[in-house]
C-alpha cells in the first residue's frame, strides 16, 4: 500500500513537471542571480552617494543633502546587506558586503573628485 502511494506521488510530481517545462525559462536561476547580484550593487552604490551627498565635503551638489538623506542610505545598506543574504552563505555575507561598501566608500569620492576637479 505504502509503495503505491508513492507511485502516485511520483506520476503526480512528474505530471506537475511536464505541465509546468515550457514555463521553466521564466524561472531562470542564471537570470534571477544576475538580477539580484545587480540590484545588490546599485542599491549599495545609490546608498553610499547618498551618505556622500550629505557630507559638508562633497563636490557633486552645489548644497549638501539634508540629513533624511543619510537615514535613507543607511537603511538602503541595510537593504542591500539582507540582498546579500540571498546571493551569498554564511561568512561570505558579510565578507562580501564589507568590501563591496569600503570600496564603494573610497571609489564614488574619487571617481567624483577626479571628474569634478578644477585644473
């Protein structure tokens, strides 16, 4: 008794598959990890020019952001560290995130600072 019921179970899950095969390209893992691996960049990088943005040295703007800004860049690294989660395991998270955000933090001054400069 107990073998046919996992006959059926099987046959039933197999159908779902065959059912649910010319469906399976929109689910693509490669597509879906790009996705995430890309938005985990943009959100640090939007999040690390918005802190830049509210400091008294900043060169992008002509008037330096209100504080709100700074606020709403933590919480888009706070954001962008629970996207880590989903991209990499255990130690790597915060390995990743760490110098994802110290490189961001030298780089978007300097890359800003190199456009920007007056000769």
């Amino acid at each position: 008794m107990i073998i046919i019921s996992i006959a059926f179970c099987v046959a039933e899950i197999k159908t779902y598959a065959i059912i649910l095969m010319p469906y399976s390209s929109f689910f693509d893992v490669k597509r879906s990890f790009t996705l995430v691996i890309l938005f985990f960049a943009l959100l640090l990088i939007v999040a690390i020019t918005l802190i830049y943005c509210t400091s008294k040295h900043q060169r992008l703007l002509s008037q330096r952001l209100p504080k709100k800004a700074r606020v709403v860049g933590y919480v888009l690294m706070i954001v962008s560290f629970t996207c880590a989660f989903q991209l990499f395991v255990g130690a790597a998270v915060l390995f990743s995130w760490l110098v994802a955000v110290m490189a961001l933090t030298a780089l978007i001054p300097l890359t800003i600072l190199m456009l920007f400069r007056k000769s």
